[in-house]
C-alpha cells in the first residue's frame, strides 16, 4: 500500500497528472496521479490515507520548495493540476461525508481586481491541505463573501488583491465580515499586501506565500 502512496505523492508533486501527460519527460508512459488514485481506490486504500499520506505531503513539498524559490509557478501550477486529477476520485467520498475534511475555506479577490492566479494557488494548495475549498472567484465584494459566510459560518475566509488600488476594498470587506462574524478568521495575501497591513484592517494572518496560510490552517484545525 504504501508504494502506491509513494507514486501517488511522487506524481502530485512533480506534476505527473496522467500516463498521456508529457510533464515532466523524466516520468513520460508511465501512470500519473490521476490513474493511481484509482487504483489505489481499487485496491482498497481508504480515500482518506491518500489525501493523508500522499496528497497533503506532497503539497506540502512543493510550498516548501515554492517559498524557498526552488521551484515557480508554473511547477506548483502542474503539481495543483496532478492533485486535482487525484482529487476527482476521492471527492465523491467528501461529498458522501464517509470521507472527513479538515473544514472549510472560502476565498476570493476582492472587488475590483481581476487577478487570479495567486488566489488559484492558495486555494489549490489549501484544498491539498485537506479543507474544503469554496471559491468565489475574483472581482468579489463584501455581499458575497458574506452570503457565503451564511451559507458555511465556521468557514474560514481568504482575502486576495494584487494591485495597491484594491486593497482599500480588502479593509472594507474584513470589516463587514467581522462586524457580522466577530469570531471569524481572515487570512490576507496578494503582492502588495503586507503583515503591517494585515494588522491595520484587522485581519487575522498575513502569507506571503500560499504555504504559510496553509501552515496557519493547520495549526487551526489541530
């Protein structure tokens, strides 16, 4: 069981995503993520000692790598694509409740910015961490991160802006949401955002890589 695990793990993290993908040319004909989660289902691996014991370390590796600049985005982009095509199999175990989640997340760029690339990687990543993701995409204002909120009132919420611009609109939207859900958690990130900042609108932690919020999740779920 535990070599499958192994090749589960080796695939996410190197982005191997199918036995047709021809990423990366060391790993080119053989399985990927996705055909070996399915067999691993098969063979009777319960789909939670495959998030445990193969997705989640695996992203795991490659945050740490990312944060270290080892690696960039388009290596984590192809990790979070081999973890999503293992994901498929194991999601109708979540959605059934047989399988747990560590909670949930919801995250969006706030209203007025359209970039959604850093907010793709923290919700890939923080999916791989074993939460349920929510994502509601970017160009968000305060109405709908707080509809989602009354929808799921123990999720924990993330914040993205990229340009210094939006991230008046960040402070607005923390502040509605902790004016309705004083207990809430507010994780914020994006390139200019700073842990000053953060502490400024009131907001709960600061990233300045998907890893760290990842980290800061986990240390909430324990």
């Amino acid at each position: 069981m535990n070599e499958i695990l192994d090749k589960i793990a080796q695939c996410v993290e190197f982005g191997k995503i199918n036995k047709t993908s021809p990423y990366p040319p060391n790993m080119k004909d053989q399985d990927g993520a996705d055909e070996l989660a399915k067999r691993a289902l098969e063979e009777g691996v319960k789909p939670d000692e495959i998030l445990e014991n193969a997705l989640i370390p695996a992203m795991a590796n490659v945050g740490n790598k990312f944060s270290k600049k080892e690696i960039y985005v388009p290596q984590m982009l192809m990790a979070a694509k081999a973890m999503n095509s293992a994901m498929m199999h194991l999601k109708p175990f979540f959605l059934s409740g047989e399988t747990k989640r560590k909670g949930k997340f919801i995250i969006g760029t706030v209203s007025g910015d359209l970039h959604d690339i850093g907010k793709n990687l923290v919700a890939m990543m923080i999916e791989g961490g074993g939460w349920e993701v929510i994502d509601l995409g970017v160009d968000v204002g305060a109405e709908k991160f707080l509809k989602a909120m009354d929808e799921h009132p123990d999720a924990i919420v993330g914040l993205s802006a990229l340009l210094t611009t939006t991230m008046e609109n960040m402070k607005k939207i923390v502040t509605a949401i902790k004016e309705k859900y004083s207990a809430s958690k507010i994780l914020v990130g994006g390139a200019p955002v700073t842990r000053e900042y953060c502490e400024k609108i009131g907001a709960d932690f600061y990233s300045p890589d998907p890893q760290g919020a990842v980290n800061y999740l986990k240390q909430l779920a324990s």
